[in-house]
C-alpha cells in the first residue's frame, strides 16, 4: 500500500472544491453560508492551506452536493 502525502491530498480537495464551487456558479461566501464555513475557511480550503476537520469536509461536500470521499479522490478528474 503506498502511503498518501496529506500536501498532495489538500491540493485535490483545494482543486475539486473550487471546481465544483465554480461549476455551480457560487462566490467563496456563498458556499461558505451554505457548508456552515467563513469565506475566510473556504479561501484557506481553495488554496490548499488548510488543514481540515472531518465534519467540515463533510459540511462541504453536502454543500456541494457530492459525497465526502469524491473531494479527496485524485481518481476523479474534474
């Protein structure tokens, strides 16, 4: 099993999460207002600074409308 970079996987939440943030046409504020986050939180997320808890990963990807695991996934090509 190889072991993961959590550099790397921030960088495919960063991308995946401004992707589909865009894809639904949302402002960095109004996604925050949807997931519960401060724009300031999504800004941190979006450039990959962010250490993020799991509940709001998960509050992101409902937000989104995507499950969880799809925002880390470096399978899933945007």
């Amino acid at each position: 099993m190889e072991r993961s970079d959590p550099k790397a996987t921030r960088r495919v939440l960063a991308r995946r999460v401004q992707h589909l943030r865009r894809a639904l046409g949302l402002s960095q504020e109004e996604l925050g207002q949807e997931a519960g986050l401060r724009q300031a939180q999504i800004s941190e997320i979006e450039s990959g600074a962010s250490n993020i808890t799991i509940d709001n990963l998960h509050r992101l990807a409902v937000a989104l409308g995507v499950r969880t695991c799809e925002l880390i996934d470096d399978r899933i090509k945007d």
